[in-house]
C-alpha cells in the first residue's frame, strides 16, 4: 500500500512538474547558403505566391542584370535545369490543401513545410562547396551530382562578386550569435515550447545571405534553418533583431503541435468566427500569434523601448490589427503558465467577429 501511495505521489509530482523541450539557437554566415538564396532568386524558382517566392519584388535579378547585363540563353539553360533539380527535392505534403478544416495542420503553420525542401539544408549546414559535395550524393544521382556542379561552375564569376561584399555578414552573425545565447531569451523559447505543448530538442541555425533590398529585412524559415535576409549595405547591418528570429521559432514549434490540437483548436475557433472570405487561412490565427509571442511579448519583455516604439507589427492589415487583441491573452498565459489549449482561442473569437465586419478586406 505504501508502495502504492508513494508511486502515485511521483506520477502526480512529475505530471505537475512536467518538463517541454528546449530550444537552442545559434548564427553563421555561410558561402554556400548564400549561393544557394542567389541561384534561387534568379530562377523560374522565384514565382510570386508559391514556396519559391522570394517576397524580393525582382530585386536579385534587377541587381544581376544591371552588374552583368541580361540573361543570356546559356544562363536560362542552366537556371531551368537548376529549377528542375530544386522542385524534384522539394515535396510539402500540406501546401496543395487549403481548407483548413481538412488540411491536417487546421489554422496552423504546417509541419510539412518544415521538412519539404531536402536540397537545401545541404547547402545551409555546408561552409564551402566542397562539403556540400560531399554530403549530396547521399541525395542525388551521380548525373545530378555532375549537373549540378556544371551549373555551379557556369555562374562561379558572378556568384564570386556576390560572395566577396557578403564578407560583411561574417562579423555580423558572429554578433548575432553572441547574443542569441542570452540564458533569458533561452528560457524564453522554452516557455514557447510549453505554451504550445511541445515536447522537442529543437536546434535552430541563423544563416545569413546578401538580399538586395536596403529598407526591408526577411527572416524566412526552412525547417532548423533561418535565413537572415539583409543587404550588406544596410546602416543595421549588425542590429541584432532577436524578435524577428523569434516570430520565426514561433512558427516553426506551432507547426509540431499535435496535429490533433491543431484539428481541435481550428473547429472551436471557426465554430465562432470564419473570416476565411477575407483573410488567408494562415494569417487567421498563426502569424497573430507569432507576432503577439515572437514580437511583442519578446520585446516587452527584453527591449522594452522597442516595444512602446513600434507603432506597426506586420505588412498586412489582419494580423497587424488582431495580434494587440491576441497580445493580452498570450501575455497573461505565459505569466500564470496556460497553454494554447486553456480557452485562449474560444476567448479569441469575439475579437475576430468585431475585427472582422470592420473591414471590407485585409490588404
């Protein structure tokens, strides 16, 4: 009987003291990343509004063109092919449904699109192109493998140019980095685990890569990878944005939630309040909470004066307008320690109907 008392009193101590993943983060420039972002961003991979879109408005292959005139048809060769090659290892089970209510990941950021694109992590965890040659005929065929190299060969003179004013992205990540190490911000990305019922060792790697826009900054996320988005001549070169990497750790512990949360959680909230006519399924809920957790609550809490400065949170008018009424809800859930699934989004769902008849559409 002891015995019995005894185990139960442990279960309920370790039911009560559960412990959620951890969340390291580190940041690095590399050449062979950078390499990779170009080629892309020049290619037929660049279309507007697909997995590809670089969000750049043209600007790689207006800053390629007027260095080195127009694309030849040797060079549009090479970029199909290099095209083809990309898209055959890349594969998002989620992205084709967009109903929310049948896409396994509901309202959520989708856990397809974290593990979608098997090329690139090769090129984001290599330094130099001599280690990505040796990781990638472990996925690509031998006459891939030459293919690849002939096109890597073709535009070695301009992707040198590229790689030689990169050299200042060198110091900025090593900035970066030192201050992604902060014990507090490490704790705080656990806190985001816990919220989301999350229970990972999640390692996340910042890579930054020459971008040809100077008054715009993009962090998009490829699975463990980051990709710091910022021209090199930019006066914040070295400004160390942490909110922006962590809107973007947001997304990516979201997208492990389990997928029956993710069901369960999207049917109670759109039961309340569809606003599907007017907004994108994954503007709805997700970037609002990204915004709400990654943003503002990290900048509250960590950069106050940023915080009461910032008078605009995101481009588009729905998630810049619904995150202050997530805000306080999340704020409050991190303080008494509520996950996502503690009522937050019923709460939500009277904020969402206000929001939505006040607007004709969300640009």
């Amino acid at each position: 009987m002891f015995k019995l008392f005894l185990w139960s009193v442990l279960l309920l101590h370790g039911i009560a003291n559960r412990s959620y993943g951890s969340v390291a983060v580190s940041a690095s420039y590399s050449d062979t990343a950078n390499i990779l972002q170009i080629l892309d961003c020049i290619s037929d991979r660049n279309i507007p509004n697909t997995e590809g879109d670089c969000q750049d408005d043209g600007g790689y292959l207006k800053d390629w063109i007027k260095r080195f005139g127009p694309l030849t048809s040797n060079d549009k060769t090479f970029l199909r092919e290099y095209t083809r090659l990309r898209n055959k290892y890349f594969n998002d089970p989620d992205e084709q449904e967009e109903d929310p209510l049948k896409n396994r990941n509901g309202l959520f950021a989708r856990i397809g699109s974290e593990h979608a694109d098997k090329l690139a992590p090769i090129f984001y965890s290599s330094k130099t192109l001599s280690d990505v040659y040796k990781k990638i005929p472990a996925l690509l065929s031998k006459a891939e493998v030459v293919r690849l190299k002939k096109i890597l060969l073709h535009f070695d003179v301009q992707l040198k140019i590229y790689l030689k004013e990169s050299r200042a992205y060198i110091e900025a990540a090593k900035e970066m980095n030192a201050s992604l190490q902060n014990p507090e911000f490490t704790a705080f990305y656990n806190e985001i685990m816990a919220f989301y019922n999350v229970n990972e060792g999640l390692q996340f790697e910042v890579v930054y890569v020459w971008w040809p826009l100077l008054n715009r900054v993009m962090t998009p996320h490829y699975g463990q990878f980051f990709v710091m988005e910022r021209n090199p001549a930019s006066p914040d070169l070295n400004k160390t944005e942490n909110d922006i990497i962590t809107h973007e750790i947001v997304h990516s512990i979201s997208s492990r939630q389990d997928l029956k949360q993710k069901q369960k959680l999207t049917s109670q909230f759109l039961r309340g309040c569809d606003p599907q006519k007017k907004v994108k399924p994954l503007r709805i809920l997700e970037e609002p909470f990204a915004v709400s957790i990654g943003q503002m609550l990290f900048l509250e809490r960590f950069k106050p004066d940023e915080f009461k400065g910032t008078k605009k949170w995101y481009r588009n008018s729905w998630v810049n307008e619904f995150a202050p009424d997530v805000f306080p809800m999340v704020k409050e859930a991190f303080k008494s320690k509520k996950r996502i699934t503690d009522g937050i989004i019923e709460k939500l769902i009277s904020s969402c109907k206000t929001l939505y008849d006040s607007k004709s559409n969300f640009p």
